[in-house]
C-alpha cells in the first residue's frame, strides 16, 4: 500500500499530462497569457483545497526566494510559451519538438555533481523518443509540413526551459510537493498581468462560436 498511492498519483499525473497538447489546442484562440491565468488559478486552487483536510501542508510555503524563483519561473515560462507554440504552429509537430526535454534532461543532469552521461542513458531516451514518434504520428512520416514556423522555435525553447527546470529543481529536492500551489498562484498573478498588459479578452464561449 505504501508504493500503490504513490504510484496511482503518479499515474495520473502522467494522464493529465497527456491531455495538454489536446486541450490547449481545444482552448482555440484564447490568449496564452489568459489560458495561463485561468489554468494555473484552477490548479492552484484545486491544490490548496487539499489543506481544509491538511492544513499543516500551509506551512511548506515557507521557503527561500531561489525556491520560488525556479518554481515560478519554470511553471510559467514553460507554459506560457508552450500555449503560444501551439498556437503558431501544427500540435503535433509542436508536441514532438516540445518533448525533446527527457532527452534533454539526460544530457544536462550529466553536468551534476557525481553523475556521468553513458551511453544506456542515450539509448533509453532515443528509443523512448522513437517511440513517442511512432504512436503520435501513426507511423507516418516525419517533416515539418509548412517549414520552420514561429511555434517551432518557441517549443524547442520549451523543451530547454522544462529540461532545465526539472534538473535544477534536484537542489531542492527536500521541499514539500504542496509548495506548487504557491507556485501555481503566483504564475496565474504573472500571466494576469501580461494578458491585461498585452492581450485582448477572449472568452471561451467567443471562442467556439
């Protein structure tokens, strides 16, 4: 029972991270700055529900600014961007660049201290990369169809700022998960204030019309 809960949320994580390219493509024009607000207002306040029955899980917010730094930095960057890739360019195409970061994430965790990068390493993520190209394309050829769009250079950039963030995060690997609800707050406030700064108003109702 004590490796069955956490291997259930880890499951679902893995999920719920599946439907982000198919739902941000769903989303149709809402702005990236106003579908990273609402998004991550919801996670946030999804997370935070869990402290009526963990209250003690508030105090995990107290943490030094590196940590909300990276955590923010990392959540909104990546997604704000992402949201935007989507956007300018064909989903799937975006999607195969954008998750270059396991890859990604190999190569840099090389440069940690006491970690070397062999060549089991490589194998694994390019035959996992493989396959992720197999199922996400049928099997089909592989190709930028339209040439090398805005979306494309945005999402290769995604792949670096997640690779990147997910490795430094290992410096603090002993802060509480619950400190992402901070996180997702603070990147809803960040990416409020540039689609108020920046964007129009697209409702989603407006946007299935």
């Amino acid at each position: 029972m004590e490796k069955t809960i956490p291997t259930l949320i880890g499951f679902s994580a893995i999920l719920t991270w599946s439907f982000l390219a198919l739902l941000s493509t769903a989303a149709g024009p809402i702005p990236p700055f106003q579908l990273a607000a609402m998004t991550f207002l919801l996670g946030g306040l999804v997370g935070a529900s869990s402290w009526l029955v963990r209250p003690a899980a508030i105090k995990s917010l107290r943490q030094p600014w590196q940590v909300w730094a990276l955590g923010t930095a990392g959540l909104c960057i990546y997604h704000c961007a992402y949201f935007f890739a989507i956007q300018s360019a064909p989903p799937v195409e975006v999607s195969l660049i954008a998750y270059l970061w396991p890859l990604l994430i190999v190569v840099f965790a090389a440069f940690l201290p006491g970690e070397k990068l062999r060549a089991h390493h490589i194998a694994g993520v390019m035959l996992g990369l493989a396959g992720a190209i197999v199922v996400i394309t049928k099997g089909g050829t592989i190709g930028l169809a339209n040439g090398v769009m805005k979306g494309h250079v945005i999402s290769l950039f995604c792949a670096f700022i997640w690779a990147g963030y997910s490795v430094l995060s290992r410096r603090f690997g002993k802060v509480p998960t619950d400190v992402v609800v901070g996180y997702c707050f603070i990147t809803a406030a960040v990416a409020l204030v540039l689609h108020l700064t920046l964007e129009t108003t697209v409702w989603a109702q407006t946007a299935t019309e």
